[in-house]
C-alpha cells in the first residue's frame, strides 16, 4: 500500500532528504530515462473497458538474450516508478531503493535487467515524471477528466497492464519481483496470477496474502480529509479550484500512521515549531512536528491528485488473493519492520507458516528500527544482503 507520506522534490519528506545527505550512498549510475508504455484498450478485473491506457516505466541494467534476468521494481502507495538513480544530476534525491538498486548492489543491475513501472491511478499526476491512466486523464469518448467516473481499478489491473510491458520488452522469466507496501502487494498478485514467470517474491512491509479490516478502515481515514474538503465537490474539481487542503491533510495522516513512536521522539522531541510561540499560550501556536508535516504535507499536495488518490486506497481495499495463494510457486521473502503500526511483522510471520503448510517456500527477515512502516523505504538496505543471498538461492 503505501508506504506513504513522502514529500520534498514532489515525493520525498525532509527526513529523506536527510536521509540521502547522510548516507552520501551513491546513486545508480544513470542518467535514467522515463518511457511510456501504451495499451490501445484494457479491460479491467471488474469488466470496464478502459481506452487509451498509458503507464511510465524506467529500466536499469541489460536483459540478457535468453530475457530470464528480469526482476519488476512495482512502487508503493504514495510513490512512482522511480525506483533508482537521477533523472538528471542535480536531482535533490536518487530512487526511493537506490541504495539497493544498481552495479554491485543488492539488486545488482550488473546482472539483472530492472523495471519499475508506474501503477493506474498513480497519485502524482502533476510530476512530469509520472505517466498513469486514472480519473484525472482524458476520456476520449467525452473530451473532458473522467474524475469519479472512471472504472474502479485493483492492483491486479496495474499488475496486468506491466505484466503487457514486460511482454513488450522481451522478459521470459522474472527472477523477482519485489517491492515494499503497496509494491509488495504488486508483487504477491504477480505471484499469483502468473506462477510459471515468477521464481521470487520480494515482500518488504506488506500485509501478505490480504488486507486487514483494520487497514481497510485506516485507508478510509487515510483519504476522508479530501472527501470532506468541499472543494472536492464529489470530484469535479478538474479545471477550478482544487481540494488542495484536504489533500494536504489527508497526507500528513498517511505520513504519521507510516512513522512510530520512536521516530517521533528522535525528529522532533517535545520541541515547539517556533521557540518564540508556546503552543499553550495560542491556539495557533503548534509544536514541530505538527508544523512539519502541515509543511510537507502542502509540498506533496502540488503534485497529488485527490481522485487519484481514492482511487488508489480504494485499490489497496480490495487486495484479497485468497484462494489464489494455492497457485503460487514462488519462493517468498517476506521482510517486515519491527516498528510497523501498519502492517506489523506477525502478519508477515502468519503469512509464511500458510504459505508453507502448502509446500511453498517462504522465509522472513525483520528490518530493524524505530521509524516504523517507512523503514521498508528508506531503510531497506539494513536486510540488502538478505536479498542478495535470496535471489542467488
């Protein structure tokens, strides 16, 4: 789903940013080039027809001439396909997973071919980075946004339109497929609906093999601020003033329900946004971590579209694969965070026992951490080496 709430460069919060200056981890050896794939027409997992549909991708390394040293980068809730590297140098920030993407890496781009798409409904349809089909793109039947009338999509939609990319670029097998929350749900349904491409999947701070009741409710909190935004207007708002407070605010939830106690306390202590304002002697007085992700929050909001950003909760609503597992004959890496308020390891832990009382394999490592769900983000590269071994097994 998500793993969420990131901002600054129209994707990442100041914590990355820091992030990435402190690590000083150098970024895949790029420049990356963004692609667009196309569909003429599609017709999604609940019978709509969809025209015209458009995705973007970027790849790193080589696929190799037998096209079996593939593995799919899919992204989380809030991100896009930007998995690695620099789109040009003075880029603020590399890839969200550049620290395990690229030559000599974890997810070694020296002997596998990287691709890493974006999903339908992607969120960031104002970043000139991102191409996506979903209700904030033209329907050609009308000439005008579909907004809310645009066919409810699952993951499995976003799974089946890469899985025509990947045809496109000659991929026979698919050493993996990995990817953390929302990504990690993508790489499950890729497990499931095709067992005899996928030899590996890379499950980074996912819920496994469905989603709670409890985070199907947490989405609806994740995306009310937007619905009770009046500019929202039910979704037309395309061409006048758009909810751009409610969106603000439904990030900055995203954000905090992505984080955990410990990481709290280590950003922003007890301290007031301004040493000069007591919260206690205004109301408009707010601490710093309030202020902080008011702040990012409106920084993300630039490039977000609300609509899209229903449509996707409602996408990692309806991930169920159910029955499905029983098809499954990938090796599974679950990796969880310690520290995730979202989805917490035992998940991960359930998950594997199911998957291994059918004779599947699985196995779990546990990124460790205090700054819950987003350690599978920005933290990843604490279990890189569990990967490396995994995709050599």
């Amino acid at each position: 789903m998500k793993a969420m709430g990131v901002v600054g460069r129209g994707r990442w919060m100041l914590p990355a940013l820091l992030f990435w200056a402190a690590t000083g981890a150098p970024a895949y050896d790029g420049p990356v080039e963004k692609k667009i794939f196309t569909l003429p027409m599609y017709t999604t997992v609940g019978g709509k027809t969809i025209k015209n549909v458009r995705v973007g991708y970027e790849t790193y390394g080589t696929l190799n001439a037998t096209g079996d040293n593939a593995i799919f980068i899919p992204h989380f809730f809030t991100s896009t396909s930007h998995a690695a590297g620099k789109y040009k140098p003075a880029d603020a920030a590399p890839g969200y997973w550049d620290p395990i993407i690229g030559a000599g890496k974890p997810i070694d781009t020296d002997k596998y071919f990287v691709i890493s798409a974006d999903a339908l409904v992607n969120l960031n349809t104002k970043d000139p980075n991102v191409t996506t089909t979903g209700p904030a793109s033209t329907n050609p039947d009308t000439g005008k946004p579909y907004g809310m009338t645009f066919p409810v999509v699952t993951y499995r939609d976003s799974v089946r339109v890469h899985k025509a990319l990947v045809d496109s670029l000659g991929v026979k097998k698919l050493k993996a497929v990995a990817g953390a929350s929302g990504g990690s749900i993508q790489a499950m349904e890729w497990g499931a609906l095709y067992p005899d491409l996928v030899e590996r999947v890379i499950h980074v701070i996912g819920p496994g093999f469905d989603i709670s009741p409890y985070v199907v409710e947490m989405l609806d909190i994740w995306v009310m601020p937007i619905r009770l935004d009046p500019k929202w207007n039910n979704g037309d708002y395309y061409g006048k003033d758009e909810p751009v407070a409610g969106v603000t605010q439904a990030l900055k939830v995203v954000t905090i329900t992505a984080r955990a106690h410990g990481w709290a306390e280590k950003t922003f202590a007890y301290k007031w946004a301004d040493a000069a304002k007591d919260p206690g002697a205004e109301m408009g007085n707010v601490f710093a971590i309030e202020d902080t992700l008011n702040k990012t929050g409106a920084a993300r909001a630039a490039t977000t579209d609300a609509n899209s950003m229903i449509y996707t909760a409602k996408a990692n609503q309806l991930y169920n694969l159910g029955d499905d597992v029983k098809k499954m004959k990938a090796k599974i890496l679950f990796m969880p965070a310690k520290s995730d308020l979202i989805f917490p390891p035992e998940l991960s832990q359930r998950a594997a026992e199911r998957y291994r009382a059918q004779n599947g394999v699985a196995e779990v490592v546990v990124i460790d951490g205090d700054g819950g769900h987003l350690e599978g983000v920005l933290n990843v590269a604490k279990q890189g080496e569990a990967i490396r071994a995994f995709l050599a097994r």
